[in-house]
C-alpha cells in the first residue's frame, strides 16, 4: 500500500462517490422541469403534482451533492498538493467561475423555486426550474473544461515548472471539452429519465396500496421518464460515437486498451467481444472477435487497422523516456463494455416501455415482470457512468495531465501511507453512512408518495386561478 496507489484509491472513491449525484441532479432537474411545463401548457394539476413530488427527490440528490463536491475538493490539497501547483494556474479560472456564477445561478433559483410556489405566476415559476436545470449543467461544463486539460493540455505555456495558461479562449476550443460535455450532459438526461420511470415503476409494484392519485402520478411519471430516457439514450449513443473515435488520434494507447488491442490489428480490424489479457505478459489470453466491427465503430468504414498497444508503447518512451506506458487492460476492456451495454439496455427498456404504455392498450402497468424489468434499470445508470468515469480516467494511465505530468510527481510530499490509510477508512465510513441516509430519505419520500403533500396542498391553494398573475409579476 504505497503513497501513490491509496492517494489513487481515495481520489478514486470520493470522485465516484460525487459523481453518482451530479448526473442525478441534472436529468432530475430537467424531468421536474419538462413536467411543471406541461403543467403550465395544459393546467393538468397532476403535472404540478408530479413536479413538486420529483423536486422533493432532486433536492435531496443536491444536497448529497454538495456535500461530496466538498469533500472531492479536499483531495487536491490533502493528497495531490504538487499535482495542484502544477495545473493550479489552468484550474483557477474554470474552478472560479463555476463557483462564483454556475453554482450560484442553480442554488439562487433554487431557492426561489422551492418558496414561491403560491407567491408567482406559474409561468413565471416555472423559469426558475429551467435556469437551476441551466445551472447545474454550466457548473458541469466548467468543471469538464478543467478535466479536459488533463486529457488533451491546450492553451498553456510551460514555464517555472508548471503550466500557466496563455490563452482562455483555447481551454473553450479544445476539443476534448466538447466530447466530454455532451457525452456526460446526453449522460445524465438518460439517467433523469431513468430514475424517475424506474422508482415510479418500483412503487406502482404496490397498486394495491397506492391511492388512485398516487397511482395515476406513478403511471404518468413512468412515461415521462421513459420519454426524457429514449431522448438521452440515442444522445449518448451519438456523443460516445463523436468521443471514441476522437480517442483514435487524441488517445490512441486509451483506445486500443479498451479494445485489448496489444499487437496492431488487421485491416479491416475485427471487434473483441468477449476477452481476458495477461497484464504481466502484455498478451491476450483468449478472445472473441466479429469481423470489420471495429474499423467500423473507429472510422465508420468497412477498412482501416487500429495500433497496439506494444508500438505505441515503443513510441512513448521513445518520446517521453522508460516508463510502463500501459494501463490497466482487463478494467478498461471490461469497464467500457459494462458501460455501452447497460446503455443499449436502458435505450430498450425505453423503446418497450414507451411500446406498452401507449394509450390503447397500456400493458405495462398490468405486468409484474415488465414493472420488474424497468424498476431495475434504476440501478443501471450509477454503473454505466462509474464504468465510463473509470474508462476516462484510468486510460490516461501514468499520467495526470496527458503527456506533461505523471502521478507519481502529482502526490503530496509530505503524506504517509499511514495517514492516507487512515482517511481512507474515514472518508469510506462517511460515503457509507450518507449513502445509507440518502436512500432511506428517498425511499421514505417514495413510500410517502403524492399524497402527503395533498393536504398542504389545499392550505397553500389560493382563491384566484393561479394563472391570473400575482404580486411578483405586477
């Protein structure tokens, strides 16, 4: 258990930790918003019903958030103290301004969205869910901006032995930021989507115990949600398509990892399904291969050959000196095909779901086994995007920032494999204890359901139309 692998591990945990809630947030915010507009287009309270009950489970995923964002943040300075002082200059501005103006915009509206149900007109309410939505994926963005320098290092001037940034505008034009963001926004519509038709179908497992609203808010939530899901899911299918074959030039040692690729292929390059690599022998072990896929899937075309692995690790110690250049082969291989094919799992779940919850004959709410089938896919986006967070960063392997930095200079001088040990355990209990807490807080909220809030409902309801107008808007 040396410096370099706890420091790896703690960053590791904690940054997979946060980041089951940020897509969380941001594809909840957008399904809240999309179902309070169709309250405000149609005047169907059930629309209003749902927005307010999905907000309650958004907020809880913000909170969660936070907290998490907070504590990834210590990492730089805890652990990573060299690593900080190198990119510190590149960070500062992005880091900045997703602080000062992102964040700000999502928890300002927030607020207002939360407090003003009865105090604004609804179209005018109704804005403050589509700017904390806008919020939280500008905070996203300048977040994936200073993650895109680590991978593709842009607008930079190497001096005093750190990188300081010469030009703001190439940090925006690198082409790295643009992959990632869509990606990761296509990303979080689909797990929005997803999480919502998944825990509606999970409580519409208990009709019997559901009251009719309740019910006719599960059953109307199951579909938006399979809606926003198909939306997100042909989304990331595009985007990973843009970002994998970008990998072929920008990456190619990430790519051919994920392909378990050590000796150049063949021309039209065949796919590897299945396969199991001897990382100590730098040799596949067995594998099973479909003609042409690969050369499709990287150039779509039915020709061209991808490099190995072993000459584009001759390459880089050619041009950055000895070192083990190669990552970590059977986490990458497998961890890409967990990611696509949950993926094509939820894109299904989302076309059948939306096939049997039409209009003429609704089969799925009638179905124990298809409830079953989309309930479960709740759990399918948290894998596929730490499948796709592991792809992304531990194909960058030995480097922290690609071809200028590595990790074993990014670590702090002056931790001990003691200390980090020991808040490894601490941070490990912490994540564990807020996850217990989170999903009872959710569960709790779904056992509640709709009706609670009936009650306060009729207290809060005004005597006028609320579509008449109000304080705030004259």
């Amino acid at each position: 258990m040396d410096i370099v692998t706890l420091a790896r591990f703690q960053f590791a945990m904690t940054t997979i930790f946060h980041y089951f809630f940020v897509p969380f947030s941001i594809g909840v915010a957008l399904v809240v918003a999309i179902m309070e507009t169709m309250y405000v287009i149609k005047k169907d309270e059930n629309y209003k019903k749902m927005a307010k009950f999905w907000g309650n489970i958004f907020l809880l995923s913000f909170a969660v958030g936070v907290v998490t964002g907070i504590i990834q943040e210590f990492q730089f300075g805890m652990n990573w103290s060299d690593y900080s002082r190198f990119v510190g200059d590149i960070f500062g501005a992005p880091l900045a301004i997703e602080a000062l103006l992102a964040f700000f915009l999502e928890s300002t509206f927030l607020g207002l969205w939360m407090f003003t149900w009865q105090r604004v007109n609804p179209k005018l309410h109704v804005s403050f869910m589509w700017l904390v939505t806008l919020g939280s994926i500008l905070s996203a963005f300048w977040i994936l901006v200073a993650n895109s320098f680590m991978q593709h290092p842009t607008g930079y001037t190497y001096r005093n032995g750190r990188a300081e940034m010469n030009d703001f505008g190439a940090l925006l034009k690198n082409p790295q930021v643009w992959y990632e963001f869509t990606h990761v926004i296509a990303a979080a519509i689909l797990m929005g989507g997803i999480l919502v038709a998944g825990m509606s179908a999970f409580r519409l497992l208990k009709k019997h115990s559901l009251s009719e609203l309740s019910s006719a808010i599960y059953k109307k939530s199951l579909r938006v949600g399979l809606g926003v899901a198909l939306f997100g899911a042909v989304s990331v299918i595009a985007a990973g398509d843009f970002q994998m074959r970008a990998l072929v030039e920008d990456q190619p040692m990430k790519f051919a990892a994920t392909e378990g690729l050590y000796e150049d292929s063949d021309n039209p390059a065949s796919w590897t399904v299945l396969a199991w690599m001897d990382e100590a022998e730098h040799r596949r072990v067995f594998g099973v291969h479909v003609p042409y896929v690969l050369s499709l899937l990287s150039y779509h075309s039915f020709s061209g050959g991808v490099e190995g692995m072993d000459s584009l690790n001759e390459s880089l110690t050619a041009e950055y000196g000895e070192d083990d250049y190669f990552p970590p082969v059977n986490a990458m291989f497998w961890s890409f095909r967990i990611m696509v094919g949950f993926g094509m799992l939820m894109l299904l779940v989302a076309v059948l779901g939306l096939f049997f919850t039409r209009r003429k004959q609704p089969l799925l709410y009638d179905k124990p086994w298809m409830l079953w089938s989309v309930g479960l896919m709740t759990f399918a986006p948290f894998i596929a995007n730490t499948c796709g967070w592991l792809v992304t960063e531990l194909g960058r392997y030995p480097w922290t920032v690609y071809g200028m930095f590595k990790m074993e200079d990014s670590v702090s001088p002056n931790v001990t494999p003691a200390s980090l040990l020991f808040s490894n355990i601490v941070y490990f209990l912490l994540f564990g204890g807020l996850a217990v807490v989170m999903v009872y807080l959710v569960v709790r909220e779904l056992r509640k359901g709709p009706d609670a809030q009936e009650e306060s409902e009729k207290e809060e309801e005004p005597a006028t139309d609320p579509f008449d107008g109000g304080a705030f808007n004259e």
